[in-house]
C-alpha cells in the first residue's frame, strides 16, 4: 500500500492496545507492540506480524529502546499511540501515596518518556500521536482522583505536542473512552457487581447497571475505539491536531441534572430495579 507507516503501539497486549495493532496490521501497517507482560503480545505477534517488544515505558531506557525498536526493524516512526495505563482508585484525603506515583508514572511519565524518545523521528516522518485517555479526563466520579488525574494531564501533554510541533508537520490528538470492554474494565466490573450485590450478579449485570442510562445503553468493544485511532493516524485525519474525540456512548453529552426528568432513580436493590424509564 502507498500509505504502509510504522506505528508503535503502547498497552498492546489486550484492550484498546490490542485492537489498535490488529486493526492497523489489517490495513497493512508495520506495527510495534509494547507493553509489560511478554506472552500476550508474543501471542500477538504470531496471529498478525506485529512486532512484539516487551517493556515498561516508566523507565527512561526503556523508552529509548522500543522507539530504537520500531527504528532497527522498519527504519522510520510515523506514529505513536500512547495506551498503556492503569487504574487506581481513591479520594484525595484517603487515596495511597503509592497508587498515586505508580498510576503518575505508567499514565503520565511513561508517555512523557516515549513522546521525548518518538519526537525527533516523528519530525522526520511529520507522524502523528494519538493518546488514550478516558472520559475521566472530562468529568470525574467518586474516589477516582489518582486516575482522573493522570488522565487529565495526558490529554494536556498530548496537546502541548500538538501545540509545539504542529508547523513541523506533527499532530497528535487524544480519544477519550467510556466504559469499554477490556481486561481493566471487566475487574472493575467484577469489584462493582460484588460490592452492589446487583440482581442477577455477575460481571454483564455490572455492565448493564454501569451503562444504562447512557444514549447507547452498553459498554464500548475495543475495536470500535481502535477504529478511531486509526483514522486519527491517517491522513485523512491531515487537519486534526490538538483535538479530543469522545468515544462514549453519548456519556459526556449528558447532563445529570436532567437524568431525573427522564428517569425514576430508586436505591439499589429496590424490588423495581435501580433506575427506570418514564
């Protein structure tokens, strides 16, 4: 293909991670997988010709090495897409010291870390990046300050990219997702549905409580987001720089202050289920 880039993706063992690098590889992408656990993206590999390159992006060599990676076996970067994250939970009063630093170093340094390492290639390129964030860096829940944070400062350190390297030919925007189906989400479930003894039990009803009141009343499928990844990588995505793409459901086009007009919201548990239609 006359388009054929080379595009690192971070987080590729599972998730959003992985549905970016197979559907990138179906378009006929050179893709680089990283992320920390070897055997998912081994397995990757193998199923799509993706190259497989374990690492921890929080260390600054790391970082170095896969961008020298992707460098060593295709000769180019043109794209960067900054997935790897995980979630802790907390208030700011009682949240830990530790799950702060680890969520700052794999949400936040770690990007830093890889942008500063993918830049001068991506100048050369005139590249893209794109950024996973969530909708947490828009709005924000209870006891999820070290999350929502690091998600927030993502979105702003994507777009001092975009800002800085733009008339270089760089852009780099940022997806916000709601709930998706991943491995990170399908535990939160799990947590959720035990601590809410919802009706029926299990992980789907966890789903279906956390999403019903949004316009498309489910959860997202990673390949739904990967496919707005991709685009923003390409060209046809040429004047898109700095910008934020939900792709919620319809969750940030909603004002909770409204829902109640629309909705009887009854406590859990209630015999006629928690939230019901008018």
């Amino acid at each position: 293909m006359e388009d054929k880039r080379v595009v690192v993706v971070t987080g590729g063992g599972s998730g959003i991670g992985q549905a970016t690098a197979r559907l990138l590889g179906e378009e006929g992408h050179h893709v680089v997988v990283s992320g920390r656990r070897a055997e998912p993206l081994e397995r990757l590999a193998q199923e799509t010709g993706a190259l497989a390159h374990p690492s921890d992006v929080g260390d600054p060599d790391a970082a170095e090495g896969l961008v020298q990676a992707a460098l060593a076996a295709y000769g180019r970067l043109d794209g960067l897409v900054l997935n790897a994250g995980i979630g802790r939970g907390g208030a700011v009063g009682d949240m830990s010291l530790r799950d702060w630093d680890e969520v700052m170093r794999t949400n936040l340094t770690g990007p830093l870390l890889l942008l500063r390492a993918a830049i001068p290639h991506l100048l050369e390129s005139q590249g893209a990046v794109v950024a996973v964030a969530s909708v947490s860096a828009l709005r924000n829940g209870t006891s999820n300050a070290p999350y929502a944070t690091s998600k927030a400062a993502l979105l702003q350190l994507c777009r001092s990219v975009a800002v800085d390297y733009g008339r270089q030919g760089v852009r780099a925007n940022i997806v916000c997702p709601g709930w998706v189906r991943t491995e990170m989400a399908d535990r939160r479930m799990a947590r959720f549905a035990e601590e809410a003894q919802l009706p029926g039990g299990g992980m789907e009803a966890a789903y279906e409580e956390a999403t019903r009141l949004l316009p498309q009343g489910r959860p997202g499928e990673p390949r739904e987001i990967a496919e707005a990844i991709s685009w923003l990588l390409s060209p046809a995505a040429s004047y898109v720089n700095g910008a934020v793409l939900t792709v919620d459901g319809g969750a940030t086009a909603l004002d909770p202050g409204t829902l109640a007009f629309d909705y009887h919201i009854a406590p859990r548990g209630d015999e006629n289920g928690s939230v019901a239609p008018r």
